[in-house]
C-alpha cells in the first residue's frame, strides 16, 4: 500500500491554541517558574483578567441587583442581564478549568504524536485532512458567528439609539457609568468583547477538535479492519503470521482510541457539565427575553442579535452531543457491528486457535461502550440533549407563566 508523508494532528488545535496566546491567556508558558519573567507573565495575566472578566461580570451583576430592587424592573431587560453575566462567567469558568487540568490537556497533546495514531497511506491521510478542515471550519463559524451577533449588540443597536446608553448596563457604585465616565466605558466594552469572543470560540471548539480526532481516528481503524484481508493476501509471509502482525496493530490502535478518549473526558469533562447546566438557563431566559420584546417590528435588530446569541448556544449545545453520538456509534452502534462484522468475514476458520481466541476476546472488547461523559456523570450524546433541551423548555414556560 502506498504511502505519504505523516499529517500532523496538532493542526486540529493549532488555531484554537493560537487565538489563546493572541489573547495572552494561553495556560502553558515557556519561562521558568524560578525566573522573574515567569511571575511578571503570571501577574500581567491576573491584572488582564480581572478586567476583561471580574470588572464586567461585577459590573452587570451589581447593576442587575440595583435594576430589581428599584420596583421598575422590566422582563426583558432583567432576562438580557443574565444571560450576559451567566455567559462571561461560563467563559471564565471554562478557561478556569482547563487550567486545573492543564496536565491532562498536555496528555491529549502527546498522545495526538504517539505512533498509533501516525504514518497513514494515502486513503488514510484523506481522511484526517477532512477531519482537520472540519475542525478549522467549526472554529471560523462560531467566531464568524458569535463576532456578527456581538457586533450588532454592541454596536450596531447602541448606533441606532445614538449611543446614548452604554451597549452593556454596568454598574460600579463609586462613579456614575453615565456620566463623565461614559464615554471611557463605552470603549472599554467595545474593547474588551473581542477578547471574550476569541476565548469562547477557542474554548469551545477545542474539544470539538479533539472529538473530531477521535472520530477520524475510528474511521481509520474501520477502514484498517476493511483492508485486511487484501494486506494479509500481499504478504510475503504464512497467513497466520500475516493476520496476527495486522490484527495486532489494529488492536493497539484500538486501546490507543480508548485511552484517548478517556483523557478527553478527564480534560474536559468539567467543562462540558458547566456547559450543560449554565447554557441550559441562558436558553431558556434567552428566550424568555426573545418573546419579551415591546414592539417587535420596531426593534428588529434586537430581534436579531437576540435570536442570533439564541440560536448560537442551541447549536454549541447540538455539535457537542452530537460528537459524542457519533464516536459512540462508531464503536457500539451500527458502525461498531460493522468493525466486528468486518473481522468476523475474514476468513477465520483457516486461522489458529490461538489467533480464534483473540477474536473473541476483541468481539467481547467491542462491545464495551465507547463514551465521553461529563465529569462522569452525564453522557456527551443526543439522548442528553434532547433531555436538556426538555428541561430547558419546561424552564421557559414557568419563566414565562411567572412573567403575565
């Protein structure tokens, strides 16, 4: 079989590991933790963080609290104050985590090198190379996305309304927001929802990245599996010793995909269950806020931006399950009778009996689920999502019964 110069896997992560260190919260770093730069890199990142996630998610909570307790709250607007508090807290949480499991994120990296998992032939490098753009375009689509829904909210809709209240009510008790200070805020919002968005968008489809990995890398085995039969006929050698030498790499390949998936979930199992939980609730006052707008055909652009962020976090919610679903399938569902059925027809009965039992005990291996789970707790699949989205649903209509 011919063969081609090895694809590098870390290219499913280059561009989300580049937009970290574009924003400076990339959680390795190159100096020794002896040496001064190291401290001074540490501090200019706590100094950096506290103003582009604890001043924002104090400011908009203070003024939450302060709109509620002055009798003159709207539906709406309270509504759009959570979602945006609950959704930088979600970002900062994320980053926050994978920081803590920064070693298990280094794990993944080195096992996306070891040797399972490199030197394909030309049918093979195929399919990681759709894997990798799949992965890139998922990464330019969420921030193409979520850029064009900020843009209209900070920007498009306070430009219609002449900027005359700020794009994001805050409040920080010591100074008036609008007043001399409005301007300064004004340009510290515009300002820092770049950074927000490029975190989000490179947290999110990290994972993803690493999902897709594991996906390609189940295609391979598959098509491993469907090629053996022609590479046990091109040996040069006896068939026994010819089907053992390929069985064999096919089954460490396979153990390498399980303890790959593993480390995915000790990665970011955390992550995933805050996302589940948290972005469930800004769905469901989402669209509280959504059917809670005055006059919709005279605030169409709130409409959108609205239905855009909406919309955004029901899909973030949809490719995360349904990742999970198709690597499950690939192993356990009609895809994983597939690999045993693909095995079971190559002509085993000439085989010996040590070689019989191996079958065996890979048909048996194969039917042990393959899962991401979310802190072990919750399965990463389109069961827990239709599961989400039903309570989710049920949370509206109680949100919205308690609104009339």
């Amino acid at each position: 079989m011919k063969t081609s110069e090895n694809v590098d896997l870390f290219q499913h992560i280059s561009l989300q590991i580049r937009a970290l260190k574009l924003t400076g919260f990339y959680i390795f770093t190159s100096h020794n933790p002896k040496s001064y730069m190291f401290w001074i890199v540490v501090l200019s990142r706590i100094v950096f963080g506290v103003f582009i996630f604890v001043l924002p998610i104090m400011g908009q909570f203070l003024y939450f609290v302060r709109l509620v307790l002055s009798d003159n709250a709207e539906v709406q607007e309270a509504a759009g104050i959570i979602n945006l508090v609950l959704t930088e807290l979600l970002i900062s949480l994320k980053l926050l985590d994978l920081s803590l499991r920064r070693n298990s994120l280094l794990e993944l990296k080195e096992q996306m090198q070891r040797k399972e998992f490199l030197h394909f032939s030309l049918p093979q490098k195929t399919i990681i190379e759709g894997s990798v753009k799949l992965s890139k375009k998922l990464f330019f689509w969420i921030f193409i996305g979520a850029g064009v829904d900020i843009a209209v909210h900070i920007i498009v809709v306070p430009a219609i309304k002449k900027f005359q209240v700020l794009p994001v009510k805050m409040d920080f008790i010591f100074f008036d927001a609008d007043g001399r200070y409005f301007n300064f805020l004004c340009l510290y919002q515009i300002l820092y929802k770049p950074v927000i968005l490029t975190i989000f968008s490179a947290m999110q489809t990290m994972r993803w990245a690493f999902m897709l990995c594991t996906s390609n890398q189940l295609d391979v085995l598959i098509y491993n599996f469907e090629n053996m039969k022609e590479l046990v006929k091109a040996g040069n050698c006896e068939i026994n010793e010819a089907f053992k030498d390929g069985f064999k790499k096919n089954i460490v390949h396979h153990c390498a995909i399980i303890q790959f998936v593993d480390t995915i979930g000790r990665a970011f199992g955390g992550q995933i269950l805050l996302f589940f939980m948290i972005n469930s609730f800004i769905i469901c006052t989402t669209a509280v806020q959504f059917f809670s707008i005055p006059n919709p055909l005279n605030n169409i652009m709130e409409l959108v931006w609205i239905f855009g962020f909406l919309f955004i976090m029901i899909i973030m919610l949809y490719i995360d399950c349904y990742f999970g679903t198709i690597i499950t399938e690939k192993v356990n569902g009609k895809r994983g009778s597939q690999i045993s059925m693909i095995v079971y027809c190559f002509p085993w009965i000439d085989l010996q009996q040590d070689l019989k039992n191996l079958l065996i005990i890979f048909f048996v291996r194969n039917q042990q689920e393959l899962v991401i789970n979310a802190s072990k707790l919750i399965p990463v699949s389109m069961t827990t999502f239709r599961k989400v989205m039903n309570w989710t649903y049920k949370g509206f209509a109680v949100l919205n019964q308690m609104k009339k």
